[in-house]
C-alpha cells in the first residue's frame, strides 16, 4: 500500500547558512487522491573542529509535487551555527531519510509548528498545530512523523546540556468535529540546569491518517546511559564511557493481518549530558534497520550518541529516541 524510497545525504556545511540538496527523484507518479512526504530515519551532524557554544541546530526536508512524468525535487537542508552567529564554522554530517507515497486511503496533513519558549520557561514547550490545520475523523490510525526540526537559542553564549524534539498528535472534541492535530515539543537546556533561557524552533511532520484499517505501534523510546558510576537511576547497566555511539535495539510485535510492509520513522529523540559544561561537537541518531521476522515481530536497530568538542566520546551522557511505526492491514 505504501511505496519508499530511501535517500542518504552526505554534506558539508559552507558558509553564509545551511548546506541545502535538491535531488531529482524519478518514479514518483501519484495515482488520484496519492499523496508523497518525508519521514526522517537518522542525522550525524557536528563540527569539524573548535570550541563552540552552540546557537542553532537545523535538519529540514520535503518533496515537490511530482509532474505528469513522475519527476519530484528532494530538498533537504542541514546547518549548524555557533553563538557568533555567522554560519562560518565548519560543520559536515548526514541525513537519512524516506520518501513515502501513501495510498489514497490515508489522509495526510503536513505541519510546521513554531515553538517560542521566552526566557523563563519551566521545562520543554509543547504546542499544538492550528485547528485549520486538522482533520475531522473520529475513527482509524493515526500516526506522525518527523520531517524535520530547528532548535536554537534566542541569544548568549550557552553550554548545551539537554535537547528535546518530538512530535506528537492528538484529537480534540469540537462541537460534532474530532480534529486530529499535530503538536509540537521542544526543549534545550544548558549547563545552568534551569531551562530559564530563551529558545525557539521549529518542528515539522506529517500526521497520516488511516481510513483504511490499518495500526500504529511505537517502538521505544530506548534508551544509552554511557555514564561512570556502576548504574544509571532507572537501574539500568552502564556502558563505559570512551565507548563512541551506542546501537541499541527494540522490538515489538505486529498485527497478524498485515496488507505490505509497515512504514517506519523517527518520531523523537531526546539527549543530554550527564554533567559538566561541554562545547557541543556532535549528536547522532539514526535508526539503521527495521525488520520483521516470520512470526510478525519488528526489531529496529539505532545508533545514537552526543559528543563535545574533545572528540573522544569520553563524557557521560544519555541518549532516547522513538520510532513511530504505520502498519496497513488487509
């Protein structure tokens, strides 16, 4: 029912903003009431080098609408930017992501929320998608993705301790209406441990509705403690620190009745330091496979890990992302 196509980018940031890719993608013909989106699989994004107090983080992506022929443009931007504001340090990385066509029976709704969080703020923000925005549909699956995310401080010189983004939904009651909408979350944090400093972003997904029957599961969020005393407060064994990136898995079971391949993507992630001021040098999360096995059971496989500007994974830290997961049914 649905149809992937998997693209890898790897860049390499210039100066003056963020590094932007426009792909031709062929093939991609709709069929009457199909619709195409992008759903993020995983990024590797970091500096080249240097000390740096980190400003702004951004991943974006989309697809065009494809012409008579089948013809779409990918674009996907990344960029990173450090408290001088001038986009002129060197960063590079990649990004992974799949373009889906969904059937005629899913309604699809793609939002770009902005998150304003004042100085002041207590904890991460949540905001919802505007009303206009939502569909009237009381029955079915419903499921978001992530497409894309910016996250940055409004101004100062801020060691990054902890960094939240997810995307939610939810159905309000309205008169005889049950909107589905999307909503937002975003969080940063920086050394001080007080979520008292001004930030803001964007989050952008892609609500997909069901018409058909069909059912959404979530995969996680799993979770790396790499920390130095013997365990972590949720009880869990620690993996050494100097251990690089962590590859967890998750598995989880799947609907017997199932009509083509589920779609699978990053739904959100959360990281953080565990102590001390760090110069923020790297942050990886990418969901590296997804399969089902004959009894029906889905196993994903991560990588994930933040690193600062020492370069040798050294410092303790923690790591959770989530995976929402689509399953058309026959």
């Amino acid at each position: 029912m649905f149809r992937v196509i998997h693209h890898t980018w790897n860049f390499r940031g210039t100066k003056g903003g963020p590094a932007i890719l426009r792909r031709p993608v062929e093939g991609l013909a709709l069929q009457r009431d199909e619709a195409a989106f992008t759903v993020l699989r995983g990024f590797d994004l970091g500096y080249d080098g240097g000390d740096h107090h980190l400003r702004q983080l951004a991943l974006h992506s989309q697809v065009s609408a494809p012409d008579a022929a089948g013809r779409a443009e990918l674009r996907i931007e990344a960029g990173l930017r450090d408290a001088s504001g001038n986009w002129d340090d060197a960063y590079s990385g990649n990004l992974e992501v799949d373009i889906v066509v969904a059937p005629s029976s899913a309604v699809v709704l793609r939002s770009s929320i902005a998150v304003d969080a004042p100085a002041g703020t207590k904890g991460p923000k949540y905001v919802p998608d505007q009303e206009s925005n939502a569909w009237d549909m009381e029955n079915g699956a419903t499921a978001v993705f992530l497409s894309g995310f910016e996250v940055g401080y409004t101004s100062g010189d801020h060691h990054v301790q902890r960094l939240h983004v997810a995307a939610h939904h939810q159905m309000r009651t309205r008169g005889n209406q049950h909107l589905r909408l999307a909503y937002a979350m975003l969080g940063l944090r920086d050394a001080s441990g007080n979520w008292d400093d001004g930030y803001g972003g964007v989050v952008e997904s892609t609500l997909v509705h069901m018409i058909a029957p069909a059912t959404v599961v979530q995969v996680g969020p799993n979770r790396s403690y790499v920390i130095d005393s013997k365990e972590d407060p949720q009880g869990t064994p620690p993996t050494a620190v100097g251990s690089g990136p962590q590859r967890p898995s998750a598995s989880v079971g799947l609907p017997a009745a199932r009509a083509g391949e589920p779609v699978v993507g990053l739904r959100a992630f959360a990281a953080g330091f565990g102590n001390g001021d760090h110069h923020f040098g790297q942050l990886y999360c990418r969901l590296t496979s997804a399969t089902v096995d004959g009894e029906g059971r889905l196993t994903t496989q991560w990588e994930q890990g933040l690193r600062d500007r020492s370069g040798n994974w050294d410092d303790p830290y923690w790591f959770a992302a989530a995976a929402e997961v689509l399953v058309p049914q026959g």
